[in-house]
C-alpha cells in the first residue's frame, strides 16, 4: 500500500470505527475503576477518590506532552506521523491492560489484597496515554474537514465514543462484583484488535480547512465560556463516579449490577449527543451553556443526596432522575466545548490536546472535592468512630462542588462580558 499525502483527510469510517473500539477500550478502565476497586481490592471512598486524582493529574500531563513530544519523535524519524504514535500508544495501553489482572490471579485467593498496586500503577501510566491518544485521534477526524462537513463528522465523533462507552459497562456485568478486574483483559484485547483499522489511515491529518467559511465573531466567546465550563463538567461528573459505587449499595443495588446502573447517565449523554447532532439550531448559542450547566448541577444534586432523603425504590429512581438531567446536561457542554474548539482551533494534535487537559482538570478537581468529606467519613483514618456519616458527607460534597461551579460560572461569565464587550482602547494606550 502506498503512503498517503500528509495532508490526505482521513475517512470518516475509519476514524469513526477506530474511536468506538477504543472507547470501548477505555470506558472500562475510566468509568468502571471505581466498582473494580471498590468490589475486587475493597477501596473505600477515600481511596476511589485518590485515585481519581492519579487519574487527573496524570491525564493533563500526557495531553498537554503530546504535541511537543510527537514533534520531537517525527524529527528523529522514531515516529512517521501521527498514524504511528496511535499505534504505539493503542499497543501499550493494550499490554497495561493485562497488569491487574496478571497480579491479581498470580497469587492465592488470601495474597489478592495485596496487589492493590498493579491498579495504582496501572491508571497513572494508562491515564497519561489516555490523555495523550484522544488529541491524536482528534486531530484526524478534524484534519481537513470544516464548516457543515466538521459539524457532522463531529456529532457522528460523540455519538459513536459515547455509545460505546455504555456497552463497556455492561461488559462488566457477566463477572460478577469479585471477577470485574477479568474485564480489564477485554479492554486490552481491544486496543491491541483496533490496530487493524489504522491502515486506512493517512500518515498523519488532513490540513485544517479553515479557508472554507469565516468564524462568526460569537464563537470566540462561546469557546473561551466552554472552555471554562468543560473542566467544570468533568469535575462533577469526577465528584460523583469515585462514590457512586458506594452511593448505589446504600441504596441497595446488588453490586454486579452497579457498572449497569451507573451507565444510566452515560446513555443519557449517547441520546443527547444524537438529538444535538442532528440538530443544529444550538450553533452559535448560550443554551449550551446556560441549560446545559443547571442540569449537570441539579442532576449531580439528585444523584448524590438521593439515599438521604429517600430510601427503597423512591430513592433509586430519584439517583435514576438525576443520573439522566447530569448525563444530558454533560453532553450539552461537552458538544459545546469540542465543536468551537474544532471551530476556532486548529486540527493540530495541541489543539486536542487543550480540548483534553481541560477535561483532565476537571478529572482532578472533581476527587479533590471528595477528599475532605470522604476523609471524615472514613473510620480509622482520623479516629475510630466516623466525624461524619456517609450522608452527611454528600451533603459536604454537594456543597464543595457547588462552591467551585459558582466560582467557575462567574469565571465564564466575565469571560463572556469581557469578550463581547471589550474596554475602549485610547490613544494613549496603545
């Protein structure tokens, strides 16, 4: 097969096929952690949490390196494009996959607890490429597309990472709540399986077609708003998937059956993806903003003070409720972000690679508001009795979060005054 232009766009098809495998990949590691740790090493929240700050951390070190690192590669020749690095990256994620696993089932039953260390160490190297990979394939499914063509291609793009992350929860559920870390093996198989759909990609992305259309002046506000709103997304959706394993056996819910529930609210987010894909009219708009925001809030709100206020089945189907408004209101800032990114960006890989540290801060921020609460609910840690109960550590939550969203709403909106309406420039002044 001969080598494709550098500048070729990437098929629609094959970006699309080689995302939903790897999503499908990831959503077992990302959005399934928290029950494997929880059910199969016996975390408590506290430690979910921190763990949700390994994550963080290292997710925005790996996308912000990305580009810098991919520039220097290709200079030496150690990499040819873009179509290489996803390629390594999609084989060591693979093998990562298997470490968990292979030390949890190369001791006796008795000796498991003590390989809580292969997980540690697997989600800060597997979380760093992670953040790292996405910009990558980001950069590709822009890469030489713009205008009505780059609207479609990317609500196809959510649609398609999104839905697979739902089917990856549910691959959880055949385990049972003590096997969930043999599920980590399906993630590996596959990353190393997607490797085949990579021939039908260029060497690297298409050029960004920004000569197609002008930007229309509202965009760059609107990016500058979404940019702060992303991060304060993923720092709810990040408050809340740390103690949602927990949250659902106070509730009752069998713990095989928690990976299920919990992909209520990312299903929610596959149909909300869907209707804003096919509907344009939020283009150039605050609703996205503005609507978006309040559900993700009331929903978090629900979700995580609904065993406080409701026991049995009104309890579960306030968490449902509220798993629904956060995964809608999720995805409305999410398509918001990513499409004036694609818009007002560029289709280079630091493009991406913002679009991704942001959502990497939020993966963060979000444990952080956990700590303290989850801490206080911990017996042993600061004395034997609790300081608080696990109720009232959701309230503590709840009001943590919420103090960091006002301030990141009040960051977004001076943003937006500031970019609409921009101090008089004197003489004098410049």
């Amino acid at each position: 097969m001969s080598e494709a232009s550098t500048t070729t766009t990437a098929p629609l098809s094959a970006v699309l096929a080689f995302t939903w495998v790897n999503s499908m990949a990831t959503g077992i590691p990302f959005n399934g952690i928290f029950f494997i740790t929880k059910h199969v090493y016996n975390f408590s929240p506290l430690l979910n949490c921190l763990m949700g700050v390994l994550m963080g951390v290292t997710y925005v070190g790996g996308a912000l390196a990305t580009g810098p690192l991919l520039r220097r590669l290709i200079a030496r020749r150690v990499l040819r494009g873009g179509r290489d690095a996803l390629l390594a990256m999609s084989g060591i994620m693979g093998v990562l996959c298997l470490l968990p696993p292979l030390a949890f089932f190369a001791v006796t039953p008795g000796e498991r607890a003590g390989t809580a260390w292969s997980v540690w160490v697997f989600m800060a190297l597997y979380s760093a490429l992670c953040g790292g990979f996405w910009p990558v394939v980001e950069s590709f499914l822009s890469g030489g597309r713009g205008s009505a063509e780059l609207r479609s291609a990317t609500g196809k793009f959510n649609v398609t990472w999104s839905s697979a992350l739902v089917l990856s929860l549910w691959v959880m559920v055949p385990f049972g709540a003590e096997g969930q870390a043999i599920s980590l093996v399906v993630s590996g198989f596959m990353h190393l399986a997607s490797v085949g759909v990579l021939c039908f990609l260029p060497r690297n992305p298409g050029a960004h077609a920004e000569e197609h259309h002008a930007v229309p002046p509202i965009y760059r506000p609107l990016l500058r708003v979404h940019r702060v709103l992303l991060p304060t997304a993923y720092m709810v959706m990040y408050a809340l998937s740390p103690v949602l394993p927990d949250l659902l056996a106070r509730l009752r819910v069998e713990a095989q059956w928690g990976p299920a529930v919990g992909s209520i609210w990312i299903a929610a987010r596959v149909v909300t993806f869907g209707v804003l894909q096919r509907w344009h009219g939020w283009h150039g708009r605050w609703a996205s903003a503005t609507i978006g925001t309040a559900m993700l809030l009331s929903g978090f709100g629900l979700a995580l003070l609904s065993p406080l206020i409701w026991s049995g089945a009104m309890g579960l189907s306030a968490l449902v409720v509220g798993l629904i408004a956060f995964g809608c209101g999720a995805a409305t800032i999410y398509c918001g972000a990513l499409y004036y990114a694609m818009e007002v960006g560029s289709a280079e890989v630091e493009a991406g690679g913002m679009h991704e540290a942001m959502i990497g801060v939020g993966y963060t921020l979000g444990p952080i508001c956990g700590l303290v609460p989850a801490a206080l609910a911990t017996p042993a840690l600061l004395s034997p009795t609790t300081i608080m109960t696990p109720g009232q550590a959701g309230v503590a939550t709840v009001g943590t979060v919420g103090a960091f969203a006002a301030l990141a709403i009040g960051a977004a909106w001076r943003t937006a005054n500031r970019a609409q309406n921009p101090p008089d420039i004197r003489d004098g002044d410049i």
